[in-house]
C-alpha cells in the first residue's frame, strides 16, 4: 500500500505544478509534451485525477494515527 500512496503522491504533484504553471504562466506542461489531448495526455489528466481522488484516503488515515 506504501508503494501505491508514493505513486498517487506523485501524480498530485505533477498535477498540482501543471496547475500552477496554467495559473501563473497559461503554459499547460502536459499538452506541451504530448500534444493537445492526444490519448497519452488524456491518460495522464486520468492518472493525475484517479490519484487525486485516492489521495482523499490520506485525510482518514491521518486521522486515525492520532
């Protein structure tokens, strides 16, 4: 399980930087490297959203170490 928190934490970063890079600068990384929402990038915008959704778990888990 580990593992896979690691990996959700990742693609929240990713996600979270290509954000603030489309906030602050309108540059959009993801379509950048893969072109506009060819399937690669429509893969990783699925990706990041999935982890995002599973990061929602940390806040329980959080919860219960204390």
């Amino acid at each position: 399980m580990k593992t896979l928190d690691y990996i959700a934490l990742v693609l929240v970063v990713i996600g979270a930087l290509n954000w603030g890079l489309i906030g602050f600068f309108e540059f959009d990384l993801v379509r950048a490297i893969f072109g506009d929402m060819t399937w690669v990038s429509r893969i990783i915008y699925a990706l990041v959203g999935i982890a995002g959704l599973y990061s929602l778990s940390f806040f329980g888990r959080i919860r219960n170490e204390d």
